[in-house]
C-alpha cells in the first residue's frame, strides 16, 4: 500500500512540475513581456513568476531513485538568486528522505504545512445530489472573466492585478477546465477549475465572492468538477489545502482522504528575501 501511495504521489508532484512548465511555455507565447521562467530538473522543476510572489516555488523533489539533491538545491539557488528573488520547496512526506535532510543543511528554514487530499473515483456514486447552485462551463475565450472571479474571491472582493494574471495564465494552460457557479438569482458567485494529469484530475482555485460565502458554493463547485472527472474516466480527484481550513472540512465530508503531508521549506539565509504577496 506504502508503495502504491508512493508511486500516486510521484505521479502528481511530477504532473505539477510539468503543469508549471507548460504554463510557462504558455505565457511566452502568449506575452512577449512576459519575464517568468521555469527551471527543469529531469522530472521536478522550479518556477518563478515574478520577485516576491508566492507563485515561485519549486515541486517534485524527492521521487527520484538516485537523486542529487546537493546538485539539484545548487542549481535551484542560483536559478532564484539570478532572478533576485526569494522561493520555497514543497516536499511531499512520501519523497525521499534525504531531501529535508540536505535542504537543512543547505540552510532552508522550515515554514507552513499543506495537506494533499484524493478521492478515488472507482469508489464514489455516478451522480451527486442536485443543488439550488448552477455551475456553468466557462469558455477559453471567457478565461479572463474567469480571472477576474477567482482573484476576487481570493482578494475578498477586490482583484490583485498579478494574481488575476497569474490565474489567467493557469487558466489558459491546456488541459485546464474552468468553472463559474451561479446562486438562485444566476448572479455569479464562485469559480473553481480543474486541470487534467495523467489518470487523475487535480481541482484547484476554488474561490467564492464574500456576499455568497455560507451558501454551499464551493460544495457544488466541488460536486460538479468529481462528476466530470468521473466521466472522464479519471482514477483521482486531488485538492490541495492548508490544515484546518474550511476548503479542509468541505473536502473530508466529501470523503477525500488524506494522501500525504507536504511541508514547505524557505529559501536560505543570503537569498533575497522578498518572500510573500503575488
């Protein structure tokens, strides 16, 4: 069983650094001024977004049978270092041990935990229960509508400019299903997304608008995005969340589990630090 979570973890880290990448590739193209970058570690990657986001950040470490983790930080270092900007590791507790060990002694600083949570499709009824909450498709064409909804929820009703472009960016990464959900009035309430690995569906940026918190929105939100990745004929459903959370209790009720810890490691003494803020 140890062996089997090991190998799912693997496979959603990876899947994560390479969403990175392609957002990355995506943004290129998409904006010339666009100055972010990706670095590429045979498998896990780092990605930067701009000095100071909380966007920079680095995944997949650890699920490589031979790692050269000391290489690996050196490289990730001097990556961050020549963008001047501050970042952090996420280490999955199902990674190889050795990587806290010599991130620790590279002088990282251990910061907040994150819970990663899955549902196993195979286990989970065809259909969920109706509700007054409308959840519409959103169009690639409709993806800065889209932005805008979810930096706003995130924002408490106001939208950060960076974060609704960073959002747009992952919005517009293919392979990235959008949704907005719609209260009794067909007023816009929430948004949510989905993004397509390989053989599970991670559900992310899941944000409600204050006037329509307490109604259920994410519930919904969450309900329709398990129907679609079951009709997809996807094996996981993955959330992501900070420990004791509402987004927390909303998926265990919906009868995720817990797949593993991920603690997140700040970037050493003598980097920049700006960490904090997109």
């Amino acid at each position: 069983m140890e062996i089997a979570r090991r190998a799912l973890a693997a496979e959603i880290e990876l899947a994560e650094a390479d969403a990175n990448r392609r957002y990355t590739d995506h943004q290129r193209l998409a904006d010339p001024e666009y100055r972010g970058d990706f670095l590429a570690l045979n498998g896990p990657g780092a990605l930067f977004c701009f000095p100071g986001s909380d966007m920079n950040y680095v995944s997949g470490l650890g699920f490589d049978d031979r790692p050269d983790l000391s290489r690996d930080l050196d490289r990730i270092g001097a990556f961050y270092r020549g963008h001047e900007s501050s970042w952090t590791l996420e280490v999955s507790s199902l990674a190889h041990p050795d990587v806290v060990e010599v991130a620790a002694l590279k002088g990282y600083r251990p910061g907040p935990f994150a819970h990663l949570w899955g549902k196993h499709l195979a286990r989970t009824e065809p259909a969920f229960p109706a509700s007054s909450v409308h959840i519409v498709d959103v169009s690639a064409d409709n993806a800065h509508r889209w932005a805008q909804t979810a930096a706003a929820g995130f924002g408490h009703g106001t939208v950060d400019s960076a974060l609704e472009k960073i959002l747009l960016g992952f919005a517009r990464v293919p392979g990235t299903l959008l949704y907005v959900a719609l209260d009794g009035s067909g007023a816009v309430a929430g948004s949510a997304a989905m993004a397509i690995g390989p053989g599970h569906a991670k559900l992310f940026s899941g944000s409600t608008l204050p006037p329509f918190r307490g109604r259920g929105i994410q519930t919904a939100l969450l309900h329709h995005r398990l129907d679609q990745a079951q009709i997809r004929g996807l094996d996981w459903a993955i959330v992501q969340t900070d420990p004791h959370t509402t987004s927390e209790g909303n998926v265990a009720r919906l009868g995720f589990e817990l797949l593993y810890s991920k603690l997140t490691l700040k970037s050493p003494p003598g980097a920049p630090q700006n960490q904090g803020g997109f």
